[in-house]
C-alpha cells in the first residue's frame, strides 16, 4: 500500500481543482462561441453571450464550491488519519 504524506494528498488535491476551473472556463468559452455563431443578429448574440456568461458563472462557482468542500473534508480526513498514527507510534513508543 502506497503512503502518502498530508502535504502530499494536499497538493494532489489543489491540482485537481485547478484543473477543473480550467475545464470549466474553457467550456464556458466554446459554449458561448457557439452561441454567438448560431444568432442572426449582434444585439441578439450580445444578450445571449451574456447570458451564457452568467449560468456559466453560477454554473462553474457551483463547481468550485463542490471541488473545495471536497479538499476540505479530504484534508480533515488526513489529518485525522495522521493524528491517529502519531497517537499510534506514541503508543508503541511508551
């Protein structure tokens, strides 16, 4: 079984939500452009960029959110699990 180190899971798990802001920016951008290249007219893209814009914003705080709650708990679950083999050595130690 693989040992990871608390700093470790803790980096692995900022990447992960660096990468899935990334994701979600960059589908918010194509599904504008489609929007954009689907309208007739400009005032009509204009408003439907905008509001793509704006669900795509809520969409990806939504996002952001869930992918931070779940650091935060998986970051808590470590330093559980961490306390826990230091009381452990501690323990073994006496």
């Amino acid at each position: 079984m693989h040992r990871f180190s608390k700093r470790t899971i803790i980096v692995l798990l900022f990447k992960l939500k660096k990468k899935m802001k990334k994701l979600v920016l960059l589908l918010a951008v194509v599904f504008g452009v489609s929007l954009y290249s689907c309208t007739g007219t400009a005032e009509q893209a204009t408003e439907a960029a905008d509001s793509t814009i704006e669900a795509v914003a809520d969409s990806a705080n939504a996002v952001i959110d869930s992918a931070a709650a779940q650091v935060d708990s998986a970051a808590a679950q470590v330093a559980e699990v961490a306390d826990s083999a230091k009381a452990a050595v501690e323990n073994a130690a006496k």
